[in-house]
C-alpha cells in the first residue's frame, strides 16, 4: 500500500519511519511512504507557501499553488482518497483505519499547517480528518497516527494478526485487563480465573471485563455496542455483566 505525505516538514517522519513495526513493515515492503514537500512547488521566488487570508484576520493560510501541484506530482492509484487533516474533519478511529487497510491502494495525506488551508484546496480532497477535538501545532502528528494506525492492519505487520481481533475498539468494546508473571506483585493478586487453565472460562470472562469496562470508561462506546449487539441480537453478554 503506497502513502503520499505532503508536509512542509519532511523530517518529522524521519524517525518514526524507521522506528518499531513502522519502520519494519516498510523495510518488508508491505507499505510504502512517499513525502513530497509542496515548497518545493512554490511559485515565486521566496518558495512562500503561504499568505494573509482576504477580508483580514489572525494568522496565515496555506496558499492552493503549491499543494495542487504537490498533489498532481503523485501517481494516481486505482483506490485513491485524498486525506486533509483539520480540526474540522471526522475524527479517526478503528474502523476507519480498517477501512483504509482493506479498501484503498493509496492514500494521499495533506497536513495542515498555520490556520488552515485555502477552502479552494478542499476540491483536491475526498476526505478531511482529525484526530480529536483539539488543535495541533501541525498536521503532521495527526497524519502519524493515520500512518501508524492502518499499517498496522496490513497484513505482516504484527506478528500474530489473531492478536489484532482481540484489542481494544475491534469489537466495539475497550481491551480486557492483561498480566503476567509474578502472580502477585506486592499485594495485587491475579484473577484466580486466568490461573485456572479453564479457557471457557477465561473466554467469558475476558468479555466481562470488556463490557464492564466500555460500559464504567466510555458510556457513548457502551450505548453504541448496545445498540449493535441488539441488532445482530447477541446482547445477552451485556445483562449477564448488569446482574
């Protein structure tokens, strides 16, 4: 899978590309990041990238040239989206790095930079993403978290993919609490249950703990897992943990 970075800022990705099962999913070939600078496509001869906005205002915009010509510098896959990241854009989560992972050949991230881009620029892109309800120095980090987060899915990328169904967010529900050895730690016990050999048991009560933790951490992930299992009609795990 082929990922086209345009940034300002090439080297902030200098070392996480290299760096874990980042940098080792690239090495294998199994994704492949592309970072094209749109300075480098600046039309005048200070290579500005950037200007006041018209009818006044604080800060500065990042002018149109510039990234339509990075953009259209780039080979164009048969499964494409262009990606801005901005506070404005649908926030990022599982499903859609899963979707990422299965659905496209090529993703094509713009970062954003200073108060934002011109609007003109939104008719390069297919899709606006954020990472949260906040602001950033930059649009690269977001794009980080888009990297990191679907290549992890590809397939190669981790060790024992059966891990990846079990992890928090892959079910709709937060992960289960995890330990390992000493079985007890000062005065903090394993569950007897996963010292039991019994995996039914420790099956069940894995999926527990995750209801009973979506449901106590984030209310709003527990109402929409509620809302699914009754639609697929598999909530009875639910009244189990309520009783």
């Amino acid at each position: 899978m082929r990922f086209d970075i345009v940034t300002l800022f090439p080297d902030f990705f200098a070392s996480p590309l290299r760096s874990g099962l980042l940098g080792k999913a690239l090495a294998k070939g199994i994704a492949e990041v592309q970072l094209t600078n749109p300075r480098d496509f600046a039309i005048d001869r200070h290579h500005r990238v950037d200007d006041e906005p018209y009818g006044g205002g604080v800060g500065m915009l990042m002018k149109p040239e510039p990234i339509f010509a990075a953009v259209e510098s780039l080979p164009v896959g048969h499964r494409r989206e262009v990606i801005l990241t901005t506070p404005q854009g649908e926030t990022m989560n599982q499903r859609m790095f899963q979707e990422f992972a299965t659905g496209y050949d090529q993703l094509v991230i713009i970062c954003g930079h200073y108060e934002g881009v011109d609007e003109r620029v939104l008719n390069l892109v297919t899709r606006e993403v954020s990472l949260g309800d906040f602001v950033l120095t930059c649009g690269e980090i977001p794009a980080l978290a888009l990297l990191n987060g679907t290549i992890r899915l590809l397939p190669g990328t981790v060790g024992k993919e059966e891990s990846l169904k079990t992890e928090s967010f892959e079910a709709g529900l937060l992960d289960y609490p995890q330990y390992t050895r000493p079985p007890i730690f000062r005065h903090w016990a394993v569950p007897d249950v996963l010292l039991s050999g019994n995996h039914a048991e420790i099956a069940r009560w894995r999926k527990q703990q995750q209801i009973q933790r979506t449901r106590d951490r984030r209310p709003d992930l527990y109402e929409k897992w509620l809302e699914e299992s009754g639609k697929r009609g598999d909530g009875r795990e639910a009244n189990e943990v309520e009783r």
